[in-house]
C-alpha cells in the first residue's frame, strides 16, 4: 500500500475513525507529515538495514472491525492456552479492539486503567511510524500508577489473522516513588493472512520510580510488527525493559530512552530467535542528558536458516552530564550459513567524566565445546542444542519475574529442536 494508497484509504473510510472534528484535523495532519516522509528505508541511517518500502505493495486492512463472535470465540481459545501469568490486572486488545470481556480488572488502589484516544495523549509525529499511528489509531490504553503495584499489569494482544493493520498506542505512566511490573504479549491465529501491527508505547517515570517491563513476541509468521517505545525518566527513576522474539516476518523495535533526572538508570535487555526468512530488527538509543546517570545494553539473537538479525545500539551523552556509566554488549549466535547478522554499536560523547564501554560478537557454535560433549556420549544434536540453550539462557537467567522468564524459556525451548538442527 503506497503512501498514495494510504491517503486514499483514509479519505474513503477516515469518517469510521472515532473523535471530534479537532481530532480528525490531527489525523490530516499526521498524514500530511507520513507523506512527506514516506515509508522509512534503507536510505535513512536509522533505517539501513531494514526497508519498508515493501509495503507499499500490500494491501493492509486499517480499519479492523469490531471482532464478531467467531473471531471472538477464535481469540478466546487462543488465550486459553496463554494462561494469565499472574493474578494481576490483564487488558486484552483483539485485532486492536479493547475487549474488556476477555481481561480481567483486579481491584489494585495504586492502578487506574484509562482509555487512550488523541484527545488524551501528547502526539510526536516525529518519525513516519508514529505519524501513521495517529492518523489511524482507534484506542489503546493508559496505564497510571501511584503506589506500588500489588501484582503485573499483563497487556495481551490477540490478532485473528484476517490481514489487519491496526495502529495502537499504550502509555504507562509512574507517579514520583510508584513501582510496578507490565507485561506485554502477542499472539496470533495459525496461518494468519499477512497483517502489519504499529504499535506506539511512552512510558514516563517520575522520580525514584520503578518500572520493569517484560515483552514477549510470539506473532504468527505471517504478522509483521513495528514497535515505539520512548521513555522518560526523572531523578533516580528506574526502568529494567526485557524483550524476547520469536515469531513474526519482518519485526522492528525501537528503544528511545531519556535519563533525564540526575541518577535515573536504564537497563534494556533482549534475546531474539529468528528462521526461515525473518527479519528482526533492534534499535535502542539511550541519551543521557542529566549527570550520574547509568546505562545497560545486553542483546543476543540466535539466528538460523536465511534469517536476519539487526542490532543498532546507540549511547549519547550531553556535554553537562558527568559522571556517566554506560556499557552496551552484542552477541550473535549464527546457526546457518545462510543467516546474516548485522551489529552497529555506536557512541556520542560529548562529556569527559564517563565510563563507557561496548562489546559486539558474531559466531557460531564453538568446536572445542562440541568436541567435549561429544566425548561424553553426547550425540550432535543434543550437544548443539545444550550449547545453544546455554548462550539463550544468558539473557532469560536475568528475568526476575519467574513467571514470565519460565513462559518466555518455554517459548524459546520449542522452537530449538528444529532450529538447531539447520547446518
């Protein structure tokens, strides 16, 4: 679908949007912006590895009806089998419809859970991805909390697998001294046409705040997925963002962080599974603009078949912030030799008073250690998947919800067997 076919597509049908007449002035003009910028690709720097312009050629669906009951009842076995990982509050999103049938609101004083349209956010339209998401978002969900959490906000989204494209927006936002723990999932029908979700989240911490957040992408291999998220935090807020990959076509995450309250600290960790012919793409930029503030990257992909991992990890520090800690590591674990590993660390320091350090590595399987296990009866396989499961295991051992970390090994378990017999 070009940008043309875009705008004829939101003239022919923009009316079904919900809003005022001032709302549907923003849409225009988010789609004005979207077409200036047209579908990022490779000629953008932050884009190079990754191209869009495919979708120009796709006919997404931007206006997802309101599941009726066979999608409903579709989407309801699919849960099933993704039991809620806690007893906390739990907010299901159906081919981008809130159905609040299919969640569950626990009573928690410190929680409220609002709608979010356009008259209730802040828009930045500064990217096409967010610009496109204004102009079609329907709902989402605003997250606030005052105190500390009794239990995990789960987020869940359920696509059917009719070819949708729905453009959603989550805000989480943590009063000054609040904490909490969300966790956010996708899941898909079997065989799903091919469908696009854009999904937009700002997080914004207020001082000596916790947030952790866990996210868990299982799409059918059909589904493809852009992801925002920008954060904000305040003096000593505290964000832990953990993300695992598994499913999906093309797949593209972005981490935009902002430590700007002296002593806030960001901790952004991620293990990535692609095969076949998937592409998943990790851009992560932490800019630190106060002093003493603290950073992490850690990100690992095990990459099989004709797939494609991307990591573009970026540290900016600001001329007035000193004393500044920030370590950024990349390790690839390659499978085939037709998988391709892409890894640009990158760093802007504009301070003198830092610690900073950075660390990428792309290879496969270590000979030696398969000799070893070979020696102890240990056939091929087995002893491929032992050390594969090892390298995964760096990054899941560090999950502290045991919930979600026992979930996401379970997910990452069931797909090694074939995987890792792929030479």
């Amino acid at each position: 679908m070009s940008t043309a076919a875009i705008r004829r597509a939101f003239e022919d049908r923009g009316h079904e949007l919900p809003g005022t007449a001032q709302t549907h002035a923003q849409r225009r003009r988010a789609l004005d912006h979207f077409g200036e910028l047209g579908l990022p690709g490779r000629r953008i720097e932050a884009w190079h590895y990754t191209d869009l312009s495919s979708f120009a050629d796709k006919a997404f669906d931007f206006f997802a009806p309101v599941p009726d009951d066979a999608a409903l009842d579709s989407a309801a076995r699919l849960l099933a089998s993704h039991a809620p990982i806690d007893s906390g509050t739990r907010i299901v999103f159906v081919d981008g419809h809130r159905i609040e049938s299919l969640g569950d609101a626990k009573a928690d004083p410190s929680i409220e859970i609002l709608p979010l349209t356009l008259e209730s956010t802040a828009l930045a339209d500064d990217s096409a991805l967010s610009a496109l998401n204004t102009v079609f978002l329907r709902e989402g969900a605003r997250v606030r909390v005052t105190g500390r959490a009794q239990a995990p906000i789960e987020l869940v989204f359920v696509g059917t697998g009719r070819g949708f494209a729905p453009q959603l927006k989550l805000a989480i936002e943590l009063a000054a001294g609040a904490e909490a723990t969300a966790i956010v999932s996708f899941i898909d029908v079997a065989g799903a046409d091919e469908g696009w979700l854009n999904l937009v989240t700002d997080l914004t911490l207020g001082e000596e705040s916790a947030l952790t957040l866990y996210r868990l992408q299982t799409h059918d291999a059909q589904l493809n997925h852009t992801a925002i998220h920008r954060a904000s935090l305040s003096r000593r807020a505290r964000l832990v963002a953990a993300h695992v990959e598994r499913g999906g076509k093309l797949v593209r995450n972005e981490f935009e962080i902002a430590l700007q309250g002296t002593e806030a600290e960001a901790h952004v960790f991620g293990l990535a599974l692609t095969r076949d012919r998937q592409h998943c793409d990790t851009r992560i930029v932490i800019d630190h603009s106060a002093a003493r503030t603290t950073s992490r990257q850690d990100y690992r992909a095990i990459v099989a078949d004709a797939s494609r991992s991307v990591f573009n990890g970026k540290v900016i520090v600001r001329q007035h912030a000193q004393h500044i800690d920030a370590r950024q590591r990349n390790d690839n674990l390659l499978l085939s030799t037709k998988a391709e590993v892409d890894t640009k660390p990158e760093f802007e320091i504009y301070a003198d008073q830092v610690v900073c350090s950075h660390g990428a590595t792309v290879g496969e399987l270590d000979e030696e250690q398969l000799f070893y296990l070979r020696t102890r009866g240990i056939d091929a396989e087995s002893a491929r998947g032992i050390l594969t499961t090892a390298f995964a295991d760096t990054i899941l051992e560090r999950i502290a919800h045991e919930g979600f970390r026992e979930r996401a090994r379970r997910v990452i378990d069931d797909a090694l067997p074939r995987t890792i017999g792929i030479g």
